[in-house]
C-alpha cells in the first residue's frame, strides 16, 4: 500500500498538481539484460501552445531494485520539458541539444522515487548487466486530464490505491486478467 498511496509522494504531487490529483496509470517495466537503445521521445505532447505552461501530469517512478549505469539506469534531459515538439525527437533535435545541455542517468536505490514532467525527452539505454532492471510508473494528474481512466485490478489489490487525497478509478478484472495481453490489444486497436 505505501507503494502506490505513498504519502510523502502523494504530498509532493498534490502540492503541485493541486485539488483533485488523481492517478491513472500504474504499470511496471523491466529493462532486460542486452536490452537496446530505445528511441528518444517524451511521454506526452504540450497541450498548449506555450512552452512554459504549468505541468499537467507528473510521472512517478519507484526503483525496486538498485540502479544505476551497470543496470541500464534511465536517460533524462534536462530542461526538454520546456520545449515545444511532439512525442518522438529526431536525430538532429538530440544533437542540437546535446550541443547546449547534454543528457543525465538517474541512478537510484531501491526505494527512490524519481519524479518528472512526461514533456521531459527521456530514453531507456541498454541494460549490460546480468540483473533484470525494474521500474514502477505511476502518473498522477490535474483534475481535468485523462480522469476518466481506469486501472485494471484484481480484488486482492482493490484497497492498495485508497487514498482520502489521490484519487484513483479502478476497474475490477478477474484474478487470471492477463496485463500484457490486454496492454497488446490497447496498442493494437
């Protein structure tokens, strides 16, 4: 339960994204040993015109596991969220970039929360250990944006997201609800 309603990360989103946070995505990934370089890109789009307009969303990620450059440590950079683009930065934007502010890995302990705005151009890098690399997201966000969705989870799971300040939508599935074939089908359709 202190993973997904973690107060002290619930106190820091709600103070930022304000009255009505919710969270509509929880998800985990795992970057495999030999793992690929995955293309640069962001999260999500602006959704005004203007670079500098407030964040909507703050993507949570939790290590449960010790990571840092040997394990395939994520690839952040910095000030990106500020930029105007899509979803997918070509070549010659992260060359240009790099001139002016090049990229970070966020080494974490197990336990860490790395927190960031999903207009933030960010990149899995290739994992050369033997470990697998584990990753927790979570997304909280302003009232308005994406309320509507709900995350798919079993009855023994239906409490862990209660919470008197983050508000989560939950849709009941059955204890054999296979994530990865409906993930697949969302892609797909």
């Amino acid at each position: 339960m202190d993973l997904v309603t973690n107060p002290l990360v619930i106190q820091v989103t709600a103070r930022i994204l304000g009255e009505g946070v919710h969270n509509h995505f929880y998800n985990c990934n795992a970057n495999l040993p030999g793992s690929q370089l995955q293309p640069l890109h962001r999260d999500a789009a602006h959704l005004w015109p203007d670079p500098v307009h407030p964040v909507t969303s703050i993507i949570v990620n939790i290590a449960p596991v010790t990571v840092d450059e040997s394990k395939g440590a994520i690839e952040l950079w910095p000030g990106t969220h500020r930029m105007l683009g899509g979803t997918r930065v070509s070549d010659a934007a992260e060359e240009e970039r790099r001139a002016v502010e090049p990229p970070v890995r966020a080494a974490t302990r197990k336990g860490d929360v790395l927190l960031r705005d999903p207009r933030l151009w960010h990149r899995g890098v290739p994992n050369p250990g033997a470990e697998v690399r584990h990753m927790i997201a979570m997304v909280h966000s302003k009232w308005f944006y994406q309320r509507d969705t709900a995350i798919p989870v079993t009855r023994d799971a239906m409490h862990a997201f209660d919470n008197d300040i983050l508000a989560t939508r939950v849709e009941l599935v059955a204890d054999d609800y296979d994530y990865l074939a409906a993930a697949a089908h969302a892609r797909s359709g």
